[in-house]
C-alpha cells in the first residue's frame, strides 16, 4: 500500500498544480497540505482534521477522498481496510413524518389576543405611528419649553427707579 502522501502529491504533480494554488482553491493552509504529502499527520491540529483535509486534499485532485480517509483510518489504527472502510452516506426508508400545525393563537408571541379576526395585527400597527408622534412632539416641544425657560432666567425683572431712569433717557 503507498503512501497517501505520496499519492496526493504524484496526483499533484501530474495535474500540474503548485501547493500555493490548492491552498487558494480549497483554503487549506499550505503547512498543512505540506503535513499530509509528508506523511507527518503530528503537524495538523486534531484527528478530524487529518481525515477532513484528506478527504477534501483527494476529491479535489479527483482522487477519492473517503477511500484516502479509509487508508489513514488502517495506518493509524492498525486494523484492516474492510474493517475501517467507510459504509457511505446511510440510506434509509420507511421515513414517516407527523406534521402538526399550531392553532392560530398560538403563532407569534404566544397570546391569542395580539391578532384581531382578521388577522391582521392592529397594535403592532398602531405602535409605530404612535411612537414617531411622541419622538416627533419631543424633538419640537422641548427646545421651546428650554428656551422660554432660558429668556425668563436671562431677563431680571424691571424696578421701577429702572423705568423711571429709562423714561428719563428718552425724555433728554
């Protein structure tokens, strides 16, 4: 059996691929493309992913990936390949499905009030038109409110020696 380093990358090499270009077309970092043409699986971070780059470093030189996965599987384990080959995507039949449809109260929030009989959600409606008049009434009320306040605090109020100085000062 070869090695399945050296099968990617005779399968590399034929195709006429660098290992910059499948790190750019299967974004797999070229140390670890490195690790798995040298056989040195120690240098990839996890298990998973040593049988993920395989499989996706074989299927995209058009190898086959599962049955790469399934060699490493016997290097590793030490076991035989009908043991450890994979059994596929699993096929199952007689699949029966229950579908239950909630009853119309019980969609959205939870309360069967929210919607009117028409189903048409007024006070979700109406929220949004209120809440722009409060914003709207805020934005002008409160500067005029602010600055009657500011001209009656800047303005002293007038004794009257001031008014009889100030008809005096016209008068002259």
């Amino acid at each position: 059996m070869e090695s399945i380093g050296k099968t990617i990358r005779e399968a590399r090499i034929k195709k006429g691929l660098t290992l910059e270009n499948i790190e750019i077309q299967t974004e797999i970092r070229k140390k670890y493309l490195m690790a798995i043409e040298n056989d040195d699986y120690a240098g990839i971070p996890g298990e998973v992913f040593v049988k993920g780059i395989i499989r996706t470093y074989g299927n995209h030189l058009d190898l086959n990936g599962p049955e790469l996965m399934d060699i490493y599987k016997v290097i590793v384990t030490g076991s035989t390949f009908e043991k450890v080959k994979s059994r596929g995507v699993r096929e199952v039949s007689n699949v029966q499905v229950g579908i239950f449809l909630k009853q119309q109260g019980d969609i959205g929030g939870g309360k069967s009030g929210s919607v009117q009989s028409g189903g048409f959600p007024i006070r979700q409606f109406l929220a949004g038109p209120v809440a722009i008049l409060i914003l709207a009434g805020g934005y002008f009320i409160v500067p005029r409110i602010l600055s009657s306040r500011n001209h009656a605090v800047d303005k002293p109020a007038v004794t009257t020696e001031q008014k009889a100085t100030r008809i005096d000062s016209v008068g002259k």
